[in-house]
C-alpha cells in the first residue's frame, strides 16, 4: 500500500480506477452526496408517516399486526378569519377601547376624615374619567390602616352618582363606613363602575 498527500491508493481500489480520490475535497462531496440521501430517505419516510398509510409491527408471538399511522391534519380557518384574508386593508385605523370601564377612571387626589363620633370615615376624593362615555355606579375599595402601617379593617361603597365622559368630578365627604377607633391612614382603590 502506497500513500499520497492527497489521497490513498488502494490495491483492491486500484483495480477499480486507481487512486481512491483526486484530492482532499472529494471525501467532502462524498459526505455531501451521502447526506443527501439520508436527508431524501427521511423525508420519504415522514411522508409515509403523515399521509396516514398502514404499517406492520411484531408482537412477542411474531405476529405482525397492521397499525394505521396518525395523520397531522391542519385545523380548519375560521369564517371570520376567512373574510379577513380576502379582505383588503383599507378604512380608518382600528381604535380600541378599554375593555372595563374601570380601566379608564383614575383617583388622582384622596384624603379622608372621621366623622361623628370618630367612628365613621368621610372619603374625599377626586375621580378623572378618560373613557368615551359617561360611567356610573362607582365602586370604591377603601383600606384603613394603623399609624405604623399595619392593616385594620376594608370598607366597600358604591357612589351613585355619573361623571362625564373625559371630565373630571369632586366627590366630597362620601361616607364609606365605620371604622376602627385607631385607624391612622386610608387608601381607597376603584374596583368597578358601568356605563351611563
């Protein structure tokens, strides 16, 4: 056997054509042809996986039982999704709203005080709306707490009144509930509202 700096000469191959290669990128392209047919004989195989064909497999008697192969089917488009394919996209732009009227309201001033006997809690508070329409039936969430910051009791309310579309509405002295004798600090949060 006799070696070249290119390639290697074979005498079983030499009877065949000579030298086995012509230089160092023929190992290269015979690695690309090879996968190259493995890549062509799994996709052939995938194929026959996804069309849904038969196939046989043995059980421990040696039997072979016939198998139908799971086909991969694509859901089928909705009529809405349809339409809006074959639609074309011209027109005002599209404007979405918030979704609840609550994400339009915003508290953006708030104190609070006692009243009758120090035991009733009088809100006072400031509500802006940025929604396209007038809201009513404000739920308000009040959460009373001590000087150091620990928690007391949570006071609900419901304020019958409307506030405009994109204006802004003063609400003086609403009475939330009774509350603790120790209570220090208030913070009161919108949990709901609905359209006028």
């Amino acid at each position: 056997m006799s070696t070249e700096f290119y390639g290697i000469e074979w005498n079983g191959l030499g009877a065949i054509g000579g030298r086995f290669g012509d230089g160092p990128w023929t190992s290269v392209r015979t690695g690309l042809v090879g996968l190259a047919v493995v890549l062509l004989a799994g996709g052939g195989g995938w194929t026959l996986l996804l069309s849904g064909h038969t196939s046989h497999i043995a059980t421990r008697t040696g039997n072979t039982v016939p198998i139908a192969l799971a086909a991969v089917a694509e859901p089928a488009p909705s009529p809405i999704a349809i339409a809006l394919q074959n639609e074309p996209l011209t027109g005002p732009p599209i404007v979405t709203e918030p979704t609840s009227p609550v994400e339009g309201l915003r508290i953006s001033s708030q104190h609070w005080r006692r009243g009758g006997l120090g035991s009733n809690a009088l809100v006072t508070f400031t509500l802006r709306n940025a929604n396209r329409y007038a809201i009513k039936d404000i739920e308000l969430f009040c959460a009373f707490s001590r000087r150091d910051g620990s928690h007391l009791t949570d006071r609900t309310r419901v304020v019958h009144e409307t506030v405009r579309s994109r204006s802004r509405r003063v609400f003086r002295h609403v009475h939330v509930g009774f509350v603790n004798v120790n209570a220090d600090r208030a913070r009161c949060s919108l949990i709901g509202a609905s359209r006028a």
